[in-house]
C-alpha cells in the first residue's frame, strides 16, 4: 500500500509519541503495524519527542513494552540534542530534570552550585517552589544561562492535561528578564537536527502529530510538512487558527492509503 497521496516524495517521517503512537499506555489502533509498513517501504523512520521525564533507553523499553520496534538511535530528545551541545561547549551544567532523564546527559561537567548552564526539563510533580526558587537564583544572582528542553505548554496524560515544561521555563525567564536557549520542540532547530541526523532534506520529511503548535505550526516553519492527528491532545478548535496542515488524519494508522 502507498503512502497517503498527500505525502508522496517523502524519504522519511518524524513520528511523535504520547497522543500520536499511543494513548492512556496504550497504542493507539493500527499504530504498531503502521511503524513496521513505514519501514517496509524503506522510509527512514525517527521517533521525536519533548519528553523528558526519561531517557532514550527507558523510551525505547517503553516502546517495546507497546509493541513497537525502535532502537535507541531512533529516539530525538531534547535531553540528547542539549547534552550534544554542552559537552561542544565544555559548559557546566545545573540539571533540573528528572533521575531517569540524566543517562542522556553522560559525558556533561555538572554543577549545582556555580553553573555555567541552567538546563530546565519535565520534572512534573518534583516541582516545588523551592526547587524553582533555586534555579531561579543560579540565572539571576549567579549569571547562568537558562536552557529549556522544549516550550511545549502541556501533554495528555492519563489522568488529563498536565502541565509540561514550557510554563516552568516562561517564569523563569519573566522572573529572571532571560530569553532561554530553547532545545526540543517547537524550535525550528531541533526539527533541522533531526533532519540532518536522518541526512534527508527538511522538505522531504513530515511531522506526525497532535499538537497543532508544537509538532504541526512547528514543522511547517522548519521547512517539513506537517501531518496533525485527531487523537491525543488534539480538539476541534485547534483547526480555526488559520493553521494549514498538510494533513488532517484521524490517528496515525491512516498514514497510509
């Protein structure tokens, strides 16, 4: 079976995870065989995701877990793509994400108290006041710079919409007066790493999923095409913004005709 006509001339796709390959722990109807035709039709395959409550490694078990195949190369995370960068710039780091997401940082100096670097992840509910009290005063009164893993708002989890890291890394930057460096989505760069890393054109990837800003709007002004799916955190309202996707299916397993 053929890609869907809309996609024709792509040499690969950037599949998002929670709320496009699977809901509330499971996989969402048709997605694991849709991952395994995509590979039969030799198309290069990445799994992208904002998450960084856990590691490459944990991801994959979790995929496999799901009956999805994927290897660790496969997996573009914030936490890999920042990591890359501080250890090119020999910076120090204060890490405020999460214990299962540090093995993406290996090789990174760390330090708590004079960082060069303040990386802020998903620590959902390890966050306190004291704790961003005090990433907070390592921007302000120490000068680090402020590194946020992605400025997505929310995400669905199985007890409903939760906050993710976008909204920690806004209050720091109004409370600080510092525009952080942004890794993960929706900036355009993360999504041309990934592209360059599946050395294939921007042009001739698509972006698969729910979220209208950060996966669909996100794409699109990188240069891929952006496919959005009614599943996950998707509403009706997200189509009245004047957003074009390049395609609107009801989940991912229509990616084919």
């Amino acid at each position: 079976m053929p890609l869907h006509p809309a996609l024709q001339g792509s040499a690969g796709l950037l599949l998002d995870l929670d709320g496009t390959l699977y809901e509330d722990r499971r996989p969402i109807l048709g997605a694991v065989e849709i991952v395994r035709r995509l590979r039969r039709m030799r198309l290069k395959v990445r799994f992208v995701t904002n998450t960084t409550s856990k590691g490459r490694a944990a991801i994959v078990e979790h995929l496999h877990a799901l009956g999805f195949e994927a290897k660790p190369e496969e997996i573009f995370n914030p936490g890999v793509a920042a990591a890359a960068l501080l250890r090119h710039e020999g910076a120090k780091a204060a890490l405020f994400v999460p214990d299962a997401a540090l093995p993406d940082f290996k090789g990174v100096a760390r330090d708590d108290e004079h960082p060069d670097v303040v990386v802020v992840g998903d620590l959902g509910d390890g966050w306190t006041f004291e704790t961003l009290n005090r990433a907070f005063r390592l921007v302000h009164e120490k000068g680090a710079r402020l590194m946020g893993l992605g400025r997505t708002r929310y995400w669905q989890a199985a007890d409903g919409l939760r906050l993710d890291v976008g909204p920690f890394v806004a209050a720091l930057e109004a409370a600080t007066g510092q525009h952080a460096v942004v890794v993960g989505k929706p900036d355009p760069a993360f999504f041309l790493a990934a592209a360059a890393d599946l050395k294939v054109e921007p042009g001739r990837l698509a972006v698969v999923g729910d979220d209208v800003e950060t996966d669909v709007r996100a794409a699109q002004r990188a240069g891929l095409r952006g496919v959005l799916v009614r599943t996950g955190k998707f509403r009706e309202k997200d189509l009245a913004g004047g957003l074009a996707p390049t395609l609107v299916l009801d989940s991912v397993a229509d990616l084919v005709a």
